[in-house]
C-alpha cells in the first residue's frame, strides 16, 4: 500500500495514482482542513507545503509525491494553533467566513520561512491566493506583525475585542 509522509507521520492510503493530493489527504486521511475551492490551483485554498514549498494541492497528483517528500497541512503547522501566523491571524480577526484562511495562512508561514521581512511586493508576490470576503488588508497586516516580532499593535488596524460583559476591550490599534 502506498504511504505519504504528512505532517511528521507516515501515513498509508489507497487511492488511483492519479488523484489528486488534497483528496488524499481530506478523504483517505482526514485531514480536511485543506480546503478544495476551484480545482485548477487558482485560489489557493488547498495550499500545503511539501518539503516547506507552498503547493496547491488540487493539481499535485498523490503519485508524483515522492516517498522522502515532507507533506506539512494547515494541521500539522501547530496542532494547538501557536504558530506566530495563526496567533497573528487570531488577533487581527483576519478571516471572515474562513474558508480560504488554511491555504492564507500555509502561504504565509512558507513567505515568512523565506523572507522573514518581506516588502509589500513580496507579499504580493507570495500572497496570490483568492479571498472572497477580501481580508487581504489584513492578510498584509497580519505577516507584518509576525516579521515584525509579534505584536498586534503595530499592525495599524482599530479592531476592538469585547471583554465578556460585551463592552470594548482592548485594541490592536497604535500609531506605527
């Protein structure tokens, strides 16, 4: 039986050598958190990393996946959700509907491994996944609080979180 080497485990499936990746790992092993959305590697929402490259998976056949090849989801970037990108993506409140945030995020974690400060045109250059609800202001935001050490306060963005009577809390906004 053939195996993939996903997320630290190496993990058998069975499945037509021609399949593609994301409905290996969404149907054969579980991991849904990759998303299909267009099926021709247009929006991004099936990115994963293979030897820390952000692939869409809709278009990567499960064949040509060698056997040394590391497959990372958006499950296995940090099972508990501590990875400074999701930590950012959390409170920056970057996602809206969500649906396209795994691959949003398994781009920028890879941008961020490449070029841990990168300009706006790098950015744009990596960023080319599709969001519907356009988030893509904080999407920027959002990996220049990770490349600029953590903090959401230098993101520039007035989001204000409610405290558990739901009045305004605290604010991510401070001049920059």
């Amino acid at each position: 039986m053939p195996s993939l080497n996903v997320n630290g485990k190496v993990l058998q499936y069975e499945a037509d050598p021609g399949t593609p990746l994301l409905w290996v790992l969404r149907e054969q092993l579980g991991l849904t958190g990759t998303k299909y959305g267009c099926g021709i590697a247009q929006c991004g929402s099936c990115t994963v990393h293979i030897d820390g490259v952000p692939t869409r998976s809709c278009i990567r056949t499960v064949e040509s996946v060698g056997a040394s090849e590391k497959i990372v989801t958006i499950e296995g970037l940090s099972p508990d959700g501590r990875h400074p990108v999701q930590k950012a993506w959390a409170e920056l409140d970057v996602p809206q509907c969500g649906f396209c945030q795994s691959g949003m995020i398994m781009a920028a974690a890879a941008l961020l491994q490449s070029k841990p400060n990168p300009t706006d045109a790098e950015i744009d250059a990596a960023m080319t996944n599709i969001c519907r609800c356009g988030t893509y202001n904080r999407v920027r935001a959002a990996i220049k609080v990770v490349a600029g050490g953590g903090d959401p306060k230098r993101a520039g963005l007035d989001i204000q979180h409610a405290n558990a009577s739901g009045a305004s809390g605290t604010s991510a906004k401070e001049a920059v």
